[in-house]
C-alpha cells in the first residue's frame, strides 16, 4: 500500500462510521469524501510519437446543501479535488467547483433563479495546454432569469449573465475575456404537447489583455414537441450575426444560420437515449443552459456536432452511461483554411455499494483527423484514451 493510500484509510473509516449510523431521512446538506485514479494515454493531445502518458490520483471533498425557503429554494455544492500526477509533477494542482442557486418563486405567476458559480481546473482543451507548463483556467459567471406565465398559455422570459475567464500561464493572457449576455423572449402552448417561442439575444466577448472583442446577435426560434409516449423532439433556428473588432482596429462581420435538432426516447423506466445534432459558430456560442457565451481564441469558424447518448437502470444499484460525439470544424486563419473531425466513446458504469457510498469506472476514447490542407497553425491531430475508477463515501 502506498502512502498516499495509507493516509487515507482514517479518514474513509471515520465517514463509513458516521455514513452508518446517520439517519435514514434526507437530510438538506452532505458532506463526503471522494478518492479516483485516472490513466490518460496523451496527457497534452499530442501527435502519436510525442503522446506523453501519467497516472493521476486525485483526493476529494464534497460538500452541499438543498433547502426550502418558503416558496423559494436555496442549494449550493462545492467539489475540491487535489490531483497529483505520477510523472508530470509539475502539473500537480487542485481544482474546485462552486455552484449556488436560488429559485424564487411569487404567489403570482412570476419566478425566476440566481446562478452563481466559481471553478478552475486544467483546461480540457487542447489549445490550452502546453508541456512543460502549468496553465490552471479560473472562471466566475453569474446568471439571472425571471419569467412571467408558466402555468397559462403564454410565457414571457428575460435574463442577463456575466462571467471571467482567467489563465494562469502568461503565454496564455491573449484569451482571458470578460463576458456579458442579454436575452427576452416568450414562449406560447397553442395546443398540448407543443410549445413555440422566440426570443432576442446579445452578448459581447472582450479580450482584455489584447483589446479585441467579439460581439454577437441571435434571433432564435424555438419548438418543443411532446406527443405522448416515449419521444419528446425540441429544435433550435436562429439568426446568427457576429462583429469581431480586432487591436489592430479591423473589423468583420459574419452573418451564419446556426441551430440544433434534439430527440429523447425512453422507452421503458430504466433506459433513455439522448440524440442532438447542432451547429454553431466556434467563438461566442451561447450555451443556452447558462445563458454566457463561449470564449474561444482558436481558429475553428464553425462547429457541426452530434451527440447520442444513452442511460440504463440496469439495477436498484447498477447504473450505465454510454456516450458517442462526432465534432467537424471548419477552419481559418488568414488566407489559411482546412477542417478537422473528432470522434469520441465513452462509457460509464456506477455501482452504490450502499446508501452513502458510491463506486464507479469509465473509459473514453477520442481520436481528431485533420484534412490535408489543414497545418498545425490551425489543428493537431490526436488520439487520447483515459480510463478511470472512483470512490465517493457521503454523510448526509
């Protein structure tokens, strides 16, 4: 036994103790401990012969709390992990994540929620990570939504978000960004199972340490159909304008359809598939769950990707994941152009030894081509394969 296992043995005895002996009721707040090892094939998305390979072993808390307020709802979570890699020392870190919400709700037809979240971590983009370096990415972002309706025909929506993206590595700063979003829109039920909306968005990138900006309108329509029975279908059109303003003073435009296709069967109880074909542009898409807008200094124009995932219940303690994605790019940088694809597998497989401990295995596996005329000014191609195992023990 090695001694960072060793010096987690009283720790683990102490939670197993006190997970036992805790009520069986549901308490409003957690905490836990969590301990996983993960392999990756190609730690820095390298080309084949310049793959470098570790182990990681990563010691966690997990704290969180779920309470009623009333009509409102408050819940928060922060998850720390300190990662030590066998071999690539130097890129030992500790990453965190911070989330709290606040749903609120009237006695009207009036709610709405607050999202505030503050993570960092290793970034999981191979853009970003660079041997022989340690870049850590910090982010802060907060979002507020209000809408009116809900219950009746109509519904009316607004919302604003702001967030900061910071990289530790000064060859890096060139992608630190402020961000802001506005949206409103409405939603209507013309009749049961479907919903119709549309809504307005703006948003705005700023580079601050390089003074350039990227600033983005949507016009979006929006379809929600549930026909009963297994499948529900959602779609996404809108009207995409960007204006890029660069430190050097140029501008240019770009005018673009983007949009998105989602289907969702459940079939039985314990199983549930997810399909979603989308496309976007690569800098400044909205992520249309946090209502901020992606920041991305690489040179990829557009994004056309597809997503089917799938979830079975195969027990009262057996769960599994299954995830396939397919990603084609286009790039550009200059008079340069060409594309890149990459395909990526991953599966899951959850097991809840008993009520406050949960244990768990993944493998993934991503491989990217690039198109011949694409240089590695624009894309590298990779393949990376990680697998994983973990132990979470909870008081609650």
């Amino acid at each position: 036994m090695n001694r960072h296992a060793a010096r987690l043995l009283p720790l683990t005895a102490m939670l197993l103790l006190a997970a036992q002996a805790a009520q069986a009721e549901t308490s409003p707040w957690y905490v836990g401990a969590s301990q996983a090892f993960t392999g990756n094939s190609n730690v820095f998305y390298g080309v084949d012969d310049k793959a470098l390979s570790d182990t990681i072993s990563s010691t966690g808390v997990r704290l969180g709390l779920d309470q009623p307020i009333s009509r409102q709802r408050l819940s928060a979570s922060l998850s720390a992990n300190h990662n030590r890699y066998s071999s690539l020392d130097y890129l030992n870190n500790t990453d965190y994540a911070l989330d709290a919400r606040l749903d609120l709700e009237t006695v009207e037809r009036v709610s709405g929620v607050v999202v505030l979240r503050a993570a960092q971590s290793l970034p999981t983009d191979s853009n970003y990570l660079t041997t022989g370096q340690r870049n850590l990415l910090s982010t802060r972002s907060l979002n507020a939504t209000g809408r009116v309706g809900l219950v009746t025909m109509w519904t009316f929506e607004a919302g604003a978000a702001a967030s900061q993206t910071r990289y530790s590595a000064t060859a890096y700063r060139g992608s630190n960004a402020d961000q802001t979003s506005f949206n409103a829109g409405f939603r209507v039920r013309p009749a049961s199972g479907l919903t119709l909306g549309a809504s307005l968005r703006h948003g705005k990138v700023d580079y601050v340490d390089v003074g350039s900006e990227v600033g983005r309108n949507d016009l979006d329509l929006l379809a929600f159909v549930n026909p009963g029975g297994a499948s529900s279908y959602d779609a996404r059109l809108s009207l995409t304008r960007e204006a890029y303003t660069y430190a050097t003073g140029l501008e240019r435009d770009r005018n673009a359809w983007t949009g998105s296709l989602g289907w969702n069967w459940r079939p039985t109880g314990k199983f549930s598939t997810q399909l979603r074909l989308s496309r976007d542009t690569s800098n400044a898409s909205f992520d249309y769950v946090s209502n901020l807008l992606r920041a991305n200094t690489d040179q990829a124009q557009n994004t056309t990707s597809l997503r089917l995932g799938a979830n079975w219940q195969a027990t009262a303690k057996i769960g599994v994941d299954a995830g396939l994605t397919y990603a084609r790019r286009s790039l550009e940088q200059g008079l340069i152009s060409g594309s890149d694809r990459t395909t990526g597998l991953s599966l899951n497989v959850s097991y809840a030894l008993m009520r406050n401990i949960d244990l768990g295995c993944g493998l993934t596996w991503a491989n990217r081509s690039v198109s011949y005329a694409t240089t590695s000014q624009l894309s590298t191609q990779y393949k990376v394969t990680t697998y994983s195992c973990s132990g979470q023990i909870y008081l609650r």
